[in-house]
C-alpha cells in the first residue's frame, strides 16, 4: 500500500537537523458504499481499517524510518489488487469463520546522506519516472529488500544504483519435505533486480534520464551485477544470455517554471532491422504526458497522461526472470497488454484538499501461447482476444482536524467496467459488466511520541 500520510510527516521531520526517536501511532478507516473497483459486484459495501505503528530518528548524517501496518478488509477481492494502482497485497489470509480477510506490511529504510552522495538499506519501494506511473520502476508493488546509492558526480550527472530482492511465487518443490509436518509452506526460487540510472541535466529546462534494470532469479546476488558503471545488456550477455534486461529512456522539457512536458519509452526487447516489418521484435512501451502547477489557482496541480505497453514487455522467456514481484508487475501497474488515458487536477479549496481524477484502462490477454508466439516472432494483433475496460471518475475531499493528526476524507466515484475480473492468463470470464457510484468516506489519525 502507499503510506502517504506517515511519510509526509516523517519526511517533513527528517528534513531538519537531528531529531530524537519518534514513534507515529495511526489509524485509518475507509468505507466505500458500493465498493468502488475492490469487487467486481454492481452493489455491495467493501471497507478498509488498518492500524499502524511508524517511527523514525535522525542523527548526523544518518536516519531511519520504520513503518508496520495491520489491515482487515471487507469485501476485497484479491483479484482486484492487480488491477489497483492503490493497493497491493504480500500474503492475503483469512479470518475463521468470517468471509473478512487481513495482511500486513512493514518497511524499514536506514540512510546515509552527504550534499553529494547518499546510501540506503532496508525494505522498501522506490520509483523511477516523472509519470503518475511508471514504465521501469514503480512503487505499485509490495515493498522489498534493497540496497543502493545516490551519487551527484558533477553539477549536471547523478548515478543511482539499487540491488534488491524480489518474490518470485514460483514454487521450490525441492523443499517441500522440509515444510510439510504439522500443516505445510510454500517456499520459492528467489527472483533479483538489479538497476541503475543516470540522470542529465545539461540545462535548466531539460533533463534526460537514461535506465536500465536486470532481472535475474534462483541467486539472491549475482557479483556480476553489482558493477553500477557497466551496461548490464553487456554483462548478461557475458554470463550466456539467460536474464532479463529492460531499458527505459526519459526525457522531461520544463517549458515554464510551472509546466513540465515528459516522454518515456520503455525497450524489453529490440530488433533494429525489423522495426518497420509486420513480423518485428518492437517490445515497446511509452508514455507521453504533462502537468503544471499553479495553473487555474495558486498550488494547485494539473495532469494528463497516456501510458501503453505491448503485450510482450515484461514476461520471460525464463519465468524466473519475469519483471514482477508477489505476482505485481515492477513496471507500469497494468501490466503488459494495457493502457491508460489519465486526467487528475487537485487544488486547495478553504483550508481542504480536493482530488479529483479520471482513469481509463484497458487491457488483453497474456496466454502461454502468445508467450510462446513472441520468441518465434509470430505477432499477435493487439486486442484481438478478450479485453478488459474501465473507466473510473473520482473526486475526493481531504481536512485536516486537531493540527492535522485527524484528517477527513469524503467523496464519491463512477465507475464503468467491461469484464470485471478478467484474467490475462485464463481469459475466461462470465462476470456482466457494470456501472455504478460508490460514495467515499474515510478518517485517519496520526500524532508524533518523541522521546528525547
């Protein structure tokens, strides 16, 4: 899940000098009457309740922020948490005797930070991308173990480089007498990332961000990979070709002091020569997008975005080596196959926050045989199987009580859906479509314990 509201106040502390161990006690409640896109029913209520215990210290140049949660939720379908850009879950579980279910979370991230250089460990999420979503890396994915750096090498270059652990799903039968007693576990191969950025700033109005990531499994850290300065499409080739390399280029124009115009294209795989031909190894994705900000009133933000992928991005020829994590893609949150028309514009409003966004969705089929199809390049024509469409418009009033450690959310949200509960892999599905409004009502609190 995202944590907004606990990592704003924890980096609005961290950004000062030293601060003593402070613990952020929080709670928060939402209720949504129809179930907004957490079932795929035209009717029934869906809640989410979760209590948390975050905390965070500072000292000199290094800090650490922490954060556990416990959810219970009613009337979540799991299923749909992959199409939710909000919500991931790590291990979903169930109450005895009740249809509820619950999961928890938690992160850790423990820094070191110069004018110029800065490392991190621990658990948790990063993103990659000037979007509202991302192509490479995003946070739309259960948080994970990593380590990586941060190094401003001139005025104009930063290098970033992160190594982490990742969850597979995939399961190690070998192991399977060893967890089979009294009741029986699962255990999975393990699944790694590796990935580095460069980012360029050669004038104040341009800034090009050049990525690339390597997913590689059954081996926790590979000493090949943890070389940040060489191509790793070199590197995997010198291991025999068996990961997965990703490549992604960004480049955002900051027109005026308040608008900036940004483009992404994602590269999974490319053959220069057969780019213009019918049978082509264009394993694209892109994004084209704007925002602005104080544009119809002071603070206020506007964006519109269109992300698309091709249905051969992010999936391996090696499952092993496939770009997900607890089956959520690390990339762009619908997946491959898909695309999204966004509009968002958020505003201050006497003393509230207004949200207010509008999202359309699409996506197809991801089988075993189009898979199969895409590594002896035969093509399949896009949308040409069953598709999955929604359209979701959302306005959100946000106020803040008690010096903002109580907040209040109150709106409401359309939503149309074609196929709800569609799954790419078995695209089979008997659910009608729907259509229907679902009022928003939700509370928080969050209060800082210091201990000096």
């Amino acid at each position: 899940m995202k944590y907004t509201l606990y990592l704003l106040t924890a980096l609005q502390i961290l950004s000062g000098g030293d601060i003593p161990l402070t613990f952020f006690p929080q709670f928060s409640a939402n209720y949504f009457s129809n179930g907004s896109i957490h079932h795929f029913n035209d009717k029934g209520q869906a809640s989410l309740a979760t209590i948390g215990l975050g905390a965070s210290k500072k000292e000199g140049l290094f800090s650490i922020t922490g954060l556990f949660q416990f959810t219970s939720a009613h009337e979540l379908a799991y299923q749909s948490t992959f199409l939710n850009p909000e919500l991931n879950i790590e291990m979903n579980r169930g109450y005895i005797e009740s249809q509820d279910t619950w999961f928890e979370s938690s992160n850790l991230k423990i820094a070191y930070q110069t004018n110029t250089f800065s490392a991190s460990f621990g658990k948790y999420n990063q993103s990659w991308g000037h979007g509202n979503s991302s192509l490479i890396l995003s946070n739309n994915l259960p948080s994970y173990p990593q380590a990586g750096f941060s190094w401003k090498m001139s005025k104009t270059l930063t290098l970033e480089y992160l190594i982490g652990s990742l969850s597979s799903q995939i399961v190690d039968s070998s192991s399977t007498d060893l967890y089979n007693n009294l009741g029986s576990r699962n255990t999975f191969f393990s699944r790694s990332i590796a990935a580095h950025r460069f980012i360029w700033k050669p004038s104040p109005s341009f800034i090009l961000n050049a990525m690339e990531t390597v997913i590689f499994g059954d081996r926790t850290i590979d000493v090949h990979y943890l070389l940040p300065f060489i191509p790793f499409w070199s590197m995997q080739h010198y291991t025999g070709d068996i990961d997965n390399v990703q490549m992604c280029g960004e480049i955002i124009w900051r027109m005026k002091d308040n608008w900036d115009i940004y483009g992404s294209l994602f590269i999974d795989e490319w053959r220069p020569e057969w780019t213009f031909d019918d049978n082509n190894r264009n394993w694209f994705g892109y994004q084209l997008g704007m925002v602005g900000n104080s544009v119809l009133k002071e603070n206020d933000e506007l964006r519109a975005e269109y992300t698309w992928t091709d249905h051969r991005v992010y999936r391996h020829r090696f499952p092993i080596n496939d770009s997900y994590s607890y089956n959520y893609s690390l990339g762009f949150w619908a997946g491959p196959h898909a695309e999204e028309s966004y509009f968002s514009y958020n505003f201050p409003l006497k003393g509230m926050e207004m949200r207010s966004f509008i999202s359309r969705v699409k996506r197809g089929e991801l089988t075993d045989q189009m898979l199969e199809d895409q590594y002896i390049d035969i093509v399949n024509m896009r949308d040409s199987g069953e598709t999955e469409e929604r359209t979701v418009a959302s306005l959100i009033c946000k106020k803040g009580f008690v010096d903002n450690k109580v907040f209040l959310r109150v709106g409401c949200e359309w939503i149309d859906w074609q196929n709800p509960g569609f799954d790419p892999y078995s695209p089979q599905n008997n659910i009608p479509d729907l259509s229907k409004f679902s009022i928003v009502i939700g509370v928080s609190a969050i209060t800082p314990v210091s201990f000096d």
